[in-house]
C-alpha cells in the first residue's frame, strides 16, 4: 500500500489560516455538498432506518371517530344564592363566564363519568375489555372501571368561549356508535347528575342544623317554664302592665279618697256653723177662737129670719141690729178675740242639718278606712313591681334566647320548605340547560396517519443529514487540494490518489 500524500493529508492541520488571523471554515459550498455527496451511503442506512420505524408507528395508529355536541347554559335558580340564615347577599348572582366554567367542570368531572360507564357498563365503552371485565373479581373490577373512566376523562374534550352560552362537547372513540352513545349518555347523565351538584348539598346540613336549633329551643323553653314557675308567675308581660294599670287605679283612687276627704272636712265645718244658728225646736201651729164671728154670723141670720115678720123699722129688728153692732165693736177692739190652742216640735231644718253632719262624719270615717286600704294596696303593688323589675333581666335574657332559637328554627323550616319546593321544581325542569346539537359521530373519522408519515419522511432527511454533516466534520484531514490549499493558505503543487497494494 502506498502511503498519503504529506500535501493533501495533515491530521493535525490548523483550521484558521496563518496569514490574516481571520477564522475560515474548512469547506466552501461546494466543498461541503461533494463531502456530503461522499457519505451518501451512511445517510441513506440512517434515512431508511428512520423512515421505517416512523412507518411502523403511523400504521400502528388506529383510527377515531369523534361524536359532537353542544349545549346552552342559561343562569338558573340554583345559581341565586340564598342564604340559609338572614338575608346577607340575598339573590346574588356569579357571572356568566363563571356559570360557564362550573359546568365545564362537572362536564369534565370523575364523577359524572363514573355514572355514566356504570350506566353503560365497561363492554359498552371498550368492547376489547369486555371479556376481561366479567372474569375479573371485583378489585380488577373497580381499577378497570377506573382506567375506563380516565380514558373517558381524555377522550371527552370540553370547549367554551369567553361571554359565550355556548359548550361544544367532543368524545372519541373506536367507531362511531359507540362515541355516539357515550356522548350522548354524557349529556343525559350530566342534566340529573349536575342537580345533584348544585341542588342537593345544602339540605343535610339544613336539616342537621335544624334539629341542633329544636333542641337548643327546648332547652330554652324548660329554663324558661322553671323560671315562670319558680316565681309563680303566668304571663310576665301582662302581670307587669296589669300592675302598672292597677297602680295607676289605686294611686288615682287615693287622690280621689283624699280630695273628697278634704271636701267632707269643709263641709262638716260649714255644718257645725249652720247647727249653731238653727233652733232644735219651732212652733208647729196654733189655734184661733172663732166664737165672736160665728155668734156675729148668728146674729145676722136672726136679724134677716126678724126682717121677714117684721118691718126693719121695728122694735125686735133695731135690737138685732144694736146687738150686731155692739159684737162687731167688740170683734174690732179686740175684746171678742182669745188665743186658741199651740203645738211646738223640732225644727226639721236643724234635724236636717244633724242628719248631714251624721252622714258626713260616717263617710269621712269610711272613707279614711278606704285611703288606709288604698295605701295598704298601694305598697303592695309597688312591692310586687319591684320584685318584677328584679325579676325582669333574668326574664329578658330567657326570653331574648327564647326568641332568637324559635325565630331561627322558623327561618330554617321555612328555608327548607323552599329548598324542597325548588329542588322539586328544578327536578322537574331544564329550562336553563338546553341540548343545542344533539350527539352525532364523524362516520369518516380521523386518523395522525398521514400528518406522521410526513413527519417520519422530514425526520428521517433531517436524521441522515445531521448524521452525513457529522461525518463530514468529524473526519480528520481535508477531503480535497483546494481545500487544504484554501485552508492552509499554500499552493498544492501535487496530489497523490490512494491505492490498493496488490498482493
């Protein structure tokens, strides 16, 4: 064999020229093409080599089918919130973008896919488990229902838009019926399971919540009948304004007592002034003595019998007359008339005024008797009173707890009556959930195919030709004189091929 050329083959050759200390690559374009051409071979092995396994891959992808849908989601009641107790923030409401999302979630939840493959069974979603499933015992059972329904979890893709109602669904699977199917279970268990989500959480804790309150309210009930029986009260408010009505009545009683009292007292000395003034006794009547006028009247009626037999001219008639005149004389001068019978008794007027006396004293005695019961009566409403005012803070407090326990009860029944009323309604009701497109497959379906046979073609050439410039740059010496001449910066005056020795 005949050994290289000392001009065209330098292993230890510098790559940067000595002459103007500027780098120079050791290749031209059409140095490195020709060097390139030269590892043609190794290039091509790793090309192919490459390409066949990138084949191999594309043709082991298996082709889906993906079914779609999309549903409207309108702001429903269950997103009002309520408060369990009071009225704080009473009929709030989230945004649509956050309405948007919390569905998305329970679409895409672990959950809602575990219904769904219980309700379809492991056969139903991947036929190719079918067997396996119904052979397994149930801890195989339970992790392949698991890896179903996080497969489920990656087939199902959930999209929404910023401010849009809109929720496109997509679920790929084998072949078009089947990701027909479980889509459409999907949507179907998602309507009754997302009630159950945002509906039915609250009640337990309402109603476990309630029955701690009834029993704290019983408590307080019991503490407040000791209380009432302790004290031997009925009613603590009407006992309090029935005292204070009755205090009012007897204290303006008194004044009433006192007032006629005083009055009683200036009448009975106006009385003892006018008794001594009035005579016990007065003349009742006396008699007059009527004789001298009926013997006048006597008198006259003989005269007029004489005057019928005799003439008024005679003896008898005149001596009438002389008598006549004679008693009337009399009667004038007083000489006919004599005191009659008197009768003398007591003076009704003092009698009235001793009885008025007697009776004033009677009821002023009564009525001293009255304002010393009415004082007696006074003291002991004021004592009762007192005992009330301090029995009330004890009385308040019980009730205060009292009311505050039974106000909460009735506000947590009457939330739980609503809450059943709604759930009932919204059990019933979808109307902010609406199926815009129901579940419909791609029957022609897709498959990465195509897109990783092309990438396998651009990443073999990329692979055979990193591999050839490798080669090419790793390869001690220069491949050619012009080479060596533009990197060593000298003339090669002569060139030496390599041959074989022959034997």
């Amino acid at each position: 064999m005949i050994a290289p050329s000392a001009w065209t083959e330098r292993p230890n050759a510098p790559a940067f020229a000595s002459g103007g200390g500027s780098a120079r690559g050791p290749y031209s374009a059409e140095e490195f093409l020709s060097a390139l051409w030269r590892e043609r071979g190794l290039m091509l092995a790793v090309f192919l080599v490459v390409l066949a396994l990138g084949v191999a891959v594309a043709f082991a992808l298996k082709t889906s089918y993906p079914a779609h849908s999309s549903l409207l989601v309108r702001l429903g009641q269950e997103y009002v919130y309520e408060p369990r107790v009071g009225d704080a923030a009473r009929g709030a409401l989230p945004s649509t973008d956050q309405v948007i999302q919390s569905e998305v979630e329970i679409l895409g939840s672990a959950g809602l896919h575990q219904k769904v493959v219980e309700a379809l069974g492991v056969g139903s979603i991947e036929p190719s488990l079918a067997s396996k499933f119904a052979a397994a015992g149930p801890d195989q059972r339970a992790m392949i229902t698991a890896q179903v329904v996080a497969d489920m979890g990656q087939a199902l893709k959930v999209e929404s838009a910023p401010d849009n109602s809109i929720i496109r669904l997509t679920y790929s699977a084998r072949d078009p019926d089947t990701a027909t199917l479980v889509l459409g279970k999907i949507v179907e268990t998602y309507i009754s399971y997302r009630k159950s989500v945002l509906i039915d959480g609250a009640q337990p804790a309402t109603a476990e919540q309630r029955g701690v309150l009834e029993q704290r309210l019983a408590a307080a009930d019991n503490a407040l009948q000791t209380f009432m029986s302790d004290n031997q009260l009925g009613d603590f408010d009407s006992e309090k304004t029935s005292l204070s009505t009755l205090r009012a009545s007897l204290v303006d009683e008194s004044f009433r007592v006192q007032a006629r009292l005083s009055e009683i007292g200036g009448r009975l000395g106006e009385v003892d002034h006018q008794a001594a003034s009035v005579a016990p006794e007065i003349g009742m009547y006396h008699d007059t003595n009527a004789a001298p006028n009926d013997k006048l009247l006597q008198l006259k009626l003989d005269r007029e019998d004489l005057l019928s037999r005799y003439k008024p001219d005679s003896e008898p008639v005149k001596e009438a007359d002389r008598k006549i005149a004679q008693l009337q004389a009399m009667i004038s001068g007083g000489q006919a008339s004599s005191p009659g019978a008197q009768r003398s008794g007591p003076n009704p007027l003092f009698q009235a005024v001793e009885t008025e006396k007697l009776q004033l004293t009677a009821e002023a005695a009564s009525l001293r008797q009255r304002a010393a019961a009415l004082s007696a009566q006074v003291k002991d409403v004021n004592d009762q009173q007192l005992r009330l005012s301090a029995l009330e803070p004890r009385y308040r407090e019980l009730m205060r707890d009292r009311d505050v326990l039974s106000d909460n009860v009735k506000s947590l029944a009457s939330k739980a009556e609503e809450d059943q009323a709604e759930q009932a309604i919204a059990q019933k009701s979808n109307d902010n959930i609406r199926v815009v497109e129901p579940a419909v497959a791609d029957i022609h379906g897709k498959s990465l195919r195509r897109p990783v046979l092309i990438l396998s073609v651009l990443f073999a050439l990329f692979t055979a030709l990193c591999a050839g410039m490798l080669r090419v740059f790793s390869r001690p010496g220069v491949s050619n004189p012009s080479s060596a001449s533009r990197v060593l910066d000298l003339p090669v005056l002569a060139t030496a091929q390599f041959k074989t020795q022959s034997r």
